[in-house]
C-alpha cells in the first residue's frame, strides 16, 4: 500500500509542476487587458531580442528620461519620455504613425514601460510589447 502512496505523490508533485510550468509560460506572453477592449503584451526580453532578430516592421521605444538614455540604450531605440506620451504630441504622431506597427516598448525596471504600453493601447495601437526595463536587458546596449 506504501509503494502506491508513493507512486501517487510522485504523480501530484509532478503534475503541479507541470501546471505551475504553464502559469509561467503563460506570463511570458500574457495579453494585458486594459479595459474597453484595449490590450498590450507582456513579454520578456528574450522574446523582444527575437522579435528584434526575425521582424521588419517594429519600433523600440525607450520610455525612460533623455538622461536616461544617453546614458545607455538599446541599439536602435528611439526615445520618448513616458511623460510626454499623450494624443496631442506632435513627436509621437511622428514617429509612430501607424498605429498597426509593432512597437516594443521598454524603460529601466518596468513601471514606465506599462503606464506607456497602456496609454498607447488606449490611443488606438494595437501591436504594443511591453518587455519590461533595461535593467534585465542581457544583450548589448548603446552607449
């Protein structure tokens, strides 16, 4: 009776794994929804860097201070301000005129790049990935 005992937690243990595995997974690429029908997604630097590799169409956007910036970035970010994010900048109709463009949207620890990636998806874009802050960035930077 012992053996099978066993043989069961073994089964368990295993199982919860597997289910806490798939939560995980799931949050590497989790729609973030916003309201209103309005979402971004939630991805992790690994799949922005693939992104980055395999796609044509997409813009990095650094959402952190000018100082920030400079300081170091990633290779071909363009930077605008998470403050100056709002419908009337004359900047961002500029430099993110399609509003079906991807658009992968990071800042240092992750606070700026949401606020960011919710304010753009409630202005009409709909291919915002928001890949948290540089500070988990492993790949090079600009500086």
């Amino acid at each position: 009776m012992f053996k099978y005992v066993k043989y069961i937690l073994v089964v368990m243990v295993l199982g919860m794994g597997l289910i806490a595995f798939n939560q995980i997974a799931k949050a590497d690429n989790e729609v973030v929804d916003v309201g209103e029908n309005i979402s971004f997604r939630q991805i992790d630097p690994e799949q922005a860097k693939q992104f980055m590799d395999s796609e044509e169409n997409y813009v990095i956007l650094d959402v952190r201070t000018k100082p920030e910036y400079e300081d170091g970035h990633i290779k071909n970010a363009i930077s605008l301000p998470n403050e100056e994010i709002s419908p009337d900048n004359k900047l961002l109709q500029e430099l993110l005129s399609d509003k079906e463009q991807m658009i992968l949207v990071y800042c240092r620890s992750g606070r700026r790049a949401t606020d960011a990636s919710i304010k753009l998806a409630k202005m009409g874009y709909v291919n915002v990935y928001n890949f948290g802050g540089i500070v988990n960035w492993p790949y090079e930077i600009v500086k």
